[in-house]
DNA sequence: GCCCATCGTCGAAGCGCTTCGACAGCGTTC
DNA sequence: GAACGCTGTCGAAGCGCTTCGACGATGGGC
C-alpha cells in the first residue's frame, strides 16, 4: 500500500503537508490541495489504520456488546446491531461486535486497550451488571435500554411506559373498559429484563388512572392460545387486547381470538406495542406503537460521538416519543355489536 | 492507562523486556517473567491496541460483511455473526460489522486501510459481486457460502448437495416413491442465493438416480399452504416431503399436510434439510439435517486465521459433510396404513 | 584455562500517522 | 519603509509497541 510518505515525494510536498490538505486541519493553498488529493487518488493511497489511530489517539471503533440470554430474540438484536453500525458509519465509526459469554471482559478490555472509542450496550436488564462496569470506567458508554439505576449512565429508549398509556388510552377513548395484556415469558420477566417491566408499568398505571378493568397474561414459547384464554377467563368482557410481546405470539393473537369466536377488530380491539415487527402480513394488520431500533440507535450514536468526540459525558436519559400506526385494528366499542349483527 | 514503559520502570527492566515477557518471543529468565507480570498485574496494564497494531502490522481484527436483502433471515445471519465472532476471539480476533448498503466499499476500505486482517463473507449469491472483489484484493477473504465461480478463492459451507441427496435416501430407504420439495422463494432462487440452488440439484439429482417421482415448490411469505397443495397436486400420492426452506414455512407444514388430512408421520413422512432452526418445537418435531453454524464458522474462521497467521492462501472449497438427527418422523412407506386403520 | 556457544537483557530503529512550533514570503498599516 | 500579521508549508517530535542486532555473563568442551 502507498503510504502519506510516497504520496509527499510524488507530489513533491512534505508529510505534514499531506496530512493537512486530506484533513483539512490546517489551510492549504488550493493549488497545492488539489495536488495531492490528485497524487493519493492516483497512488490508491488510503491512510493505515493502525498508524493513525495511535498518533491521534482514537480508534475511529465503536464496540456493540449484545450478550445473548436464551430467551433472546435474535431478529430484534441484529436489527439493533446493525442500526449502530449503520448510524455509526455516517459519524465516521467502525463496530467491533462483542458477543462472548463474558461480555464484561470484553468491555473491559476494548475499555482498558484502547480499541474501541465507545461502548454501545443492547439488551440491557434491570439489574444489569454491566451498569456498575460502565459507572467504574471513565470511558464513553451508551445504554440502549433503561437499567433500574441509571446513576452516572447514558441511557436511550423507546418511552415503554409512554407507548403502554398511548395504547391503553387509544383503547379507552374508543370507549373500551375492559383491557388485557399479552406480556412477554415469565423468563423474561424473571431475568429483570427491563422494557417489558416499564411497559407492565405504564399499563397497569394508566388503566388504574382511567378506571379501566384489567388483567395481563404472560405466554410460553410462541404460542398465544393460552394468554388469550387466561385474559377471557379473568375478563370476560374484555375488548380491548395490547400485545407487548415477541413477533410469533403476537401474530397467533388473532387466530388464538379467532379459536374463542371473537373477531378483530370487531368483537375485540388489538395494538401491537413496542414492536419490532411489522404487522402488515398478520393475517388482520393491527395497529401498531413500533420499537424504532433505528431511532433508538441514532439517538444512541450520537450521543455516544458526542462523548468521545466532544467529551459530552453528562449521564442523562434520553427517552423516545412513541409513534401510533394506525391500521383500523381499534374500533369503537359498541359499534361492534351493529356490525357483528349486520353480517350475521 | 499504564503502558509497557511505565511496568518496565516499576520492574526495573527495558521496555524490551517486559514485551519479550509478556510474548514470549524470547527466553526470559523465571525471575525477570514473574516480576514483569506480577507489575503488569498490579498497574492493570493493558496493551495499547493501536500501537500494538502499527508494530506488529496486524490488527488481531476480522472484518464480517454480511449484506442485507430484503428477504434475508436475520436470525440466521445473527446466528452465523455471532458464530464468527465466537470463533475469531479463540483464535485471539476481534470482529468487526460492515453492514453498509455498500458491502464492496467496507472491504475495500479495511484491506486498504490495514483496519481487519481478513474478511469473512456471508449471505454468499451465486453471483455474488464480492468475489470479483476478493480475487483482486491480495488479502484474506472466506467465503461462507459458495458462488459460483469460486477460482482463487477460499469457500466454506455444509455440503447442501449431499444434505439434499442424504434426505432423498432416507425417504427412499424407507419406501417412499413419491417425494416432494418445499424450496425457498421465488425471489431467493431468482437472486441466485447460492444454497438453495445446490439443494435444488443434490435433490433432483438424487431423485432421479434412485427412480424417484418428485415434485419442487417455492413458498411465499410464511405459509406452506400454497407450496402444499401445489405439490399434492403434482404428486397425489406424495408419501415423502423435504423442507428446505425458512423456519416459518417450515413449522407450517405439518398443519398445511393436516389441512389436507395428510398427518405426519403417518401419511408423509417428513424432513427438515439445510434448516437453522430447531424443530424440536414444532407441532410435530421433524428428523433434521442441520445447518451448522458452529462448524461452518469455525471452519472458515480456521481457515482465515490460517490464512493471516501462516500465508496459508491456496484456494479450496471446504464442503461440511451433512448431519442426520433422528426424530421419529420419517415412517417406512405402507407401514402408515395399518397405522391409521388401527387408530380410526 | 581458553574459546565458543548459549542465554538473558538492553538499546534503538522503526511502524505511518498527527500535530505543534517555526518560519519564509507577502500584503497592510501608519 | 519598518513593523506587523497572515497564509502556507515544512521539519521534527512523538503515539506505544515489536523486533533486530548487540553484548555481557555463564558454562561446557577440550
């Protein structure tokens, strides 16, 4: 490979000279300029890596750690993955994937190695250890996910609870009184993961503060047969159904309606919220409050090049408006019973 | 952060030496070893990766490319990224994401700028452009997945074609004439995704050599209905059927056989061939030959550290011998009569 | 008891870049 | 026309590590 030393002799400036006109650092006579943009175009020149990250002291690498629990839900981590990266490249950043059972070590070391600039951390858990790492660490550190303890974090999400009150709120305002929720696993809920518990939050809140009946079920593996069937054993009424779970359960929320005799939207109101998925191919497209990995992400790495680049590291938490799409899964109540008996 | 100046200091050494300890590059005496480590030890010191990097002209990174169509299987991609990167940090690699719209410009820019050591692709097509690419690089490059033109390059995957023929035999084997495919989608065959297409032929080869009657269909979506009654119409006596093809469609098949009173085993007998999914969770779980990503990661992540490490860099195909695992669906042919008739 | 090989350690030369200070050349200003 | 400030360029000093050659010390062979 050419290196700024052959493209100097070619062009007959010095090194320095080099460096500035392709950094534009320092004023260079346009003449001169284009030179040597001409020269290292012609020599293929690409500056070396390694050797510009030790004289400037800065890696140009942001390192994603995405521990993997099993009940994890590999689409929504790739998706998340590959919106840092995406948002990391536009800021002039590499990523460095960090998925070894001890994720830990790993921030550690690119931390302590002076590897990556940054850390962006996913799937982050209530209690999750990794907060106190990152607290210890005088080191740029982004959390896309909200630990209980925020102290001293930078920390971006999706506003779960907002996304529960728009949902129950879009629910009641049609007129609904009789509410439930499908959640995520017991496994999930057990582990601490931290959004499903925001959004059980928000929901139960909102409800209560609307005098709305309630009642949440948590499914097993990608069935919703059973959370359904629980929701109607303890609503009997119930008309209005969010869905704040995987792709695959909330896809069979409506057959699993469907097996009870209740249609959607006409006997029962359906949302989908905090989802990652597109309910577009459902077999009834539902309304949906989407889990925007790409908002999260853009917001994530900019604030995280906001740290390293310009040391902005006030610990803050940044959360993000939730959206509505509107797909006609949400009828008024009432209007149902006319249309149920119009086409009977 | 400490660096190997401030240990050799406080070890009473050269900078030589504590480099020569901590590598082992040298002979150093036992003493002079414990003290440079037990010193390191107490400083925490870590060695600084970018200067490392300049000095030793490698990064210890390997570059993942893993472009994404709109009908790519995030699942599987994250399984086989994370695989990658599982592999690499045994071998002492970091990985590093390149996920761009322009897979081409990621490569380039980290053989040019000595940022990775070597590139692993995924999501290989058949006419995949980054093969172009990595035979006029001079550089590391393994291929994960094979296109069709694999000249000078270093290719892993499993062998699809005798995963294909090894499902042909065992349904064979066990009686059954008739045998029917669920491939992949149109619009994956029509890019010319590379696996599905060798399937394809192992199967019709197989077929034909064994006198098979056989019958191929291309799902859309994520229902197997359509793929189904296409082939029990092409085949009505179809008593065998393959499912090379995404875990939805996959899972969905024995309920579409059920909608057409076919039960599975006891009318067809069934297989899951090239599948990155479990089945174990189906309706019905169904004997699989997997899709490994472990070994087809390792493999090829042998292979390039084998390339980066030791100029190993002749070209070869590294074809992963199929797997069978066993779960009682596949039925010997006629046995399912007397089967239904003493159930009914 | 001398020579040579071996072992253990050190100093110094880079790796290729960024960046700081210096300074020549030129136009302003009074 | 002397003093001044700009602008554009250069040289050199690192960044923190690896690695090569050198060399004193030690020990074995004769």
């Amino acid at each position: 490979m050419a290196t700024a030393s052959d493209v100097a002799k070619a062009a007959g400036v010095s090194i320095s000279t080099v460096s500035y006109a392709l950094s534009g650092k320092r004023s260079i006579s346009a003449t001169t300029r284009d030179k040597v943009l001409k020269t290292a175009e012609e020599l293929g020149y690409l500056p070396h890596a390694s050797a510009r990250m030790l004289a400037a002291k800065r890696s140009q690498i942001i390192a994603v750690t995405a521990p993997l629990h099993q009940d994890t839900d590999h689409t929504v981590h790739m998706q998340f993955a590959m919106e840092v990266t995406k948002s990391a490249r536009e800021c002039d950043y590499d990523t460095l994937l960090l998925v070894h059972d001890d994720a830990m070590e790993g921030m550690r070391r690119s931390a302590g190695t002076a590897l990556a600039d940054g850390i962006a951390v996913l799937d982050v858990d209530a209690d999750d250890p990794r907060a106190d790492l990152a607290r210890g660490l005088d080191y740029p550190v982004v959390f896309i996910g909200i630990p209980h303890d925020t102290t001293g974090l930078i920390c971006v999400d999706l506003d779960f609870e907002a996304a529960a009150a728009l949902a129950v709120d879009r629910l009641a305002d049609a007129g609904h009184a009789s509410i439930g929720l499908v959640s995520h696993p017991r496994i999930t809920m057990d582990r601490g993961s931290n959004f499903p518990l925001r959004f059980l939050e928000g929901f139960e809140r909102r409800c209560r503060e609307r005098g709305i009946a309630f009642a949440v079920a948590y499914p097993e593996a990608t069935s919703a047969r059973r959370a359904i069937n629980e929701l109607l054993t303890a609503l009997p009424g119930m008309s209005g159904l969010i869905l704040n779970t995987g792709s695959e359960v909330a896809a069979d929320a409506v057959p699993a309606l469907g097996a009870r005799g209740r249609s959607v939207p006409d006997d029962v109101s359906v949302i989908a919220a905090g989802a990652a998925y597109s309910t577009e191919r459902f077999a009834v497209p539902l309304d949906t409050i989407p889990l925007d990995a790409h908002a999260s992400c853009a917001a994530a790495v900019d604030l995280l090049v906001a740290a390293i680049d310009r040391g902005e590291r006030e610990p803050r938490t940044v959360l993000i408006a939730p959206e509505y799409r509107d797909f006609d899964s949400v009828r008024r109540a009432g209007v149902a019973e006319d249309v149920s008996q119009a086409s009977a």
